[in-house]
C-alpha cells in the first residue's frame, strides 16, 4: 500500500468512532466488529473479509499513540489545504500569486521520495527533517529528501491482531493453542513473485526498474511512481492467476502459539514475523495475540503481585476461636493450612510456592483469606449455646475501639 492510498482512509470511520475517542472506546469498538465480521462467523462473504482486514489495519494504527499523533496531524495538515489540496502552504507558498503548490504537485516528492534529492522536493519538505520525518515514522520509511531511488518498493509488512480466550488455570499454567488466521500471506501458487508459475517478472523499461520518473516543473524536479510498472520496477506481463500479480493472496492458516505461564487478561503476546508478508523482500509484520481470561469459581489473582493467586475459604466461629487446621485447594492439589486461635475473621495466610510457576523457576505463593461463614437458621440447642455463650463473654465488647 503506497502512502498516498494511507492518507485517503479514514481509519476513525472504520472504527465507527470519532477522532477524539478515547483509548478504551477504540478497543472496545474493535473488539465488537472484530467479532462480528470474522471470516469464521461469515463464511464466503468477500464484503466482511473486506472489513474485517480494514479494521484490524485501522487499529494496528489507533492503538499506537505515536502513529495515531502522527496520523491525526497528517489528515489536519491535508485539511487545512498544507499539500496543495486546498490552500497555501504557509504564507505566500510556492506556485504562483495564490500561495500553495501547483494543483500537479506530487505527494511524493513531499514525502522525500524525489529521485536524486530534487532542490524542490527539499524545499517542500523543509529540508533534513520537518514534514519527510512526519510521514517517515507513518510509513516506515526514512522520509529523506534523497532517499535512494527504489527504496519505497521495499515495504514491511502489516501487523495482525487475533484475541483468544483462556481458562483461569491454563493462563496460570500456560498452554499451547491453535489459532485459525485468515489474512494476507505470500502467494504460495507463484512464490510472492507475482508472476505465474513459470514465467519471471522483467524490469520495468520506463523506469529502469526504479520505480520512479521524473518531471520538470518549471525550476523545479519532481519525481512520482512510474505508472507503467505502478512503482514497483517490474513488469509483470503473465501474472500470476492466484493473487492477480500482487504476490499476496488472502488464506487461512493455522498457527500454534505458546502461550507463557502466568499471562493476565488484557495481555498482547507478539509473535515476531507472523503477520502480513512484506513488498520487495521487506520483513513481514508481526502476530499479536490479544489474551482474554475467564474468571475461576475458586482462585483469583492478586492486585499487589499477578503471581501470587487469592483463595476465600469459609471458617466456624469456633474454628477461628478456638484454632484448627484446615485443608485448602490449589490448582494442583491440596494442603494444610494452621489456623491459631483467636484469629480474626479476615485474615490472610500466605502458603509459599503455590502461586504462578515463573520462567525462572520460583513461584509466587497462594493466598488464604478465612471468612466467618454465618448460618442462616439455628435450631432451639444452637440458639441456647450461643445465648449461653453470649452471656458469659458480655464483658467483651468488640466496638469499644469505635468511640
């Protein structure tokens, strides 16, 4: 995707949101139509794969706060007419008595893309830095006036997000699972050559196999993609029937993913070089796998360490009051647990070693909060015990501390 056909999305109404939503409203209005347009609750339907590519590309950007500033100043500057598209470019610009640019000013040249490092390309972008740094960190790119010609063939490819949902003890313990991705990938029929099998692609006569060509505009040089090869060098004059010379065609994979012990929900695991194949022997982007974790019926986990794990147990009045020795669960078995006498209903104990296995061999430690557990009802002998009890213990008055 060239940075031209970047600029014209609006990733904010892919999202459904507006251009002040916050963080979590972005997340939240991914995660919905996430679900909803998945290709496995939409089988053959071209128009959601169409969306649902679109979304993930408009969150991979939304969700990054530095591509998104960079984003959101890219369509004010297009806005407010900076590129020509509507205005001058500051104060009394190029391109004749109206300030701004020619209405044929070429983006490209703007973005540092001229072959050569054309004087006008330079002025445009205010030298080293300014506005080729601006759309450099968007695109990947260097954004340099006088970048190496051909050098926008090459093009990292896009990151992929999938969301799974795990059981309490499988995120505690870690696990292995499949996940079933539809998305870009390299043409398996031509090699990503673009080219049907067979057959080779020939370097673009126009160009050279730059990928560029240059026109004068009056003092100025300015340089835009080559519209015989579309930029990318090659001629291509038997493509491929699979992906239809783009090297890349949309398949479902599926990938096994570990998944570390331990992981909390919310977590993004990145799995390097498993995301969408790159242009012009350029790395592919990266898997990100999104973590949802279900709650557990027993065991939680702890705000103060996510290592350690948290378990409520129900206690007798007698049993705090006179001690005893309980037998608690983990998530691998059972043990015992000292309760001293006189203990309050509240209180946690800590059991060493029973918490997340970490990677480097310790543990965290689970712990044990005892809870007075009140019975409903009493029946006539219950009921005389405790007045009995209240009677001889009236001279301790718990709430004395209170006043």
């Amino acid at each position: 995707m060239t940075e031209r056909e970047w600029i014209e999305k609006d990733f904010y109404a892919d999202l459904g949101v507006s251009s002040t939503a916050s963080a979590d409203e972005i997340k939240k209005a991914y995660r919905k139509l996430a679900r909803d347009l998945h290709p496995d609750k939409n089988p053959g339907n071209a128009n959601a794969e169409a969306r649902f590519k679109a979304v993930g590309e408009a969150y991979s950007v939304l969700s990054n706060p530095e591509k998104r500033a960079q984003y959101d100043e890219t369509r004010r500057l297009f806005r407010s007419g900076g590129f020509g598209g509507g205005g001058g470019y500051g104060t009394g610009g190029y391109g004749g008595a109206g300030g701004g640019f020619s209405a044929d000013f070429n983006l490209e040249d703007l973005l540092g893309r001229a072959a050569g490092g054309g004087g006008g390309a330079r002025a445009g972008a205010g030298g080293s830095g300014g506005l080729g740094d601006l759309f450099g960190g968007l695109f990947g790119g260097t954004g340099r006036a006088g970048a190496r010609p051909g050098a926008r063939q090459a093009q990292r490819g896009a990151d992929v997000q999938s969301e799974i949902t795990l059981g309490f003890a499988d995120a505690v313990r870690g696990t292995q699972v499949s996940l079933r991705l539809t998305s870009p990938a390299r043409c398996e029929r031509c090699g990503g050559t673009g080219s049907k099998p067979g057959s080779t692609p020939r370097t673009c006569p126009t160009c050279a196999g730059v990928g560029l060509v240059t026109r004068e505009q009056g003092a100025f040089a300015f340089s835009e993609p080559c519209r015989d090869c579309r930029g990318t060098g090659r001629i291509i004059d038997e493509p491929c029937p699979e992906c239809g010379g783009e090297g890349v065609s949309a398949r479902t994979r599926t990938l096994n993913v570990r998944i570390p012990a331990g992981v909390t929900d919310g977590k993004r695991i990145r799995i390097k070089g498993q995301g969408e194949p790159g242009r012009g022997g350029a790395p592919a982007g990266d898997l990100f796998v999104l973590v949802h974790v279900t709650s557990d019926r027993l065991f939680g986990r702890s705000d103060a360490n996510a290592d350690d794990l948290t378990l409520k147990v129900p206690v007798t009045f007698p049993e705090l009051a006179l001690g005893t020795t309980l037998t608690v669960p983990t998530l691998d078995g059972k043990v015992s647990l000292k309760v001293p006498p006189g203990t309050a209903s509240g209180r946690t104990f800590r059991v060493r070693g029973r918490g997340v296995q970490r990677p480097d061999g310790k543990a965290g430690d689970l712990l044990v909060t005892v809870e007075v557990a009140v019975p409903n009802r009493l029946d006539d002998p219950a009921t005389e015990a405790l007045r009995a009890y209240a009677e001889s213990t009236k001279n301790f008055d718990p709430r004395s501390g209170l006043f």
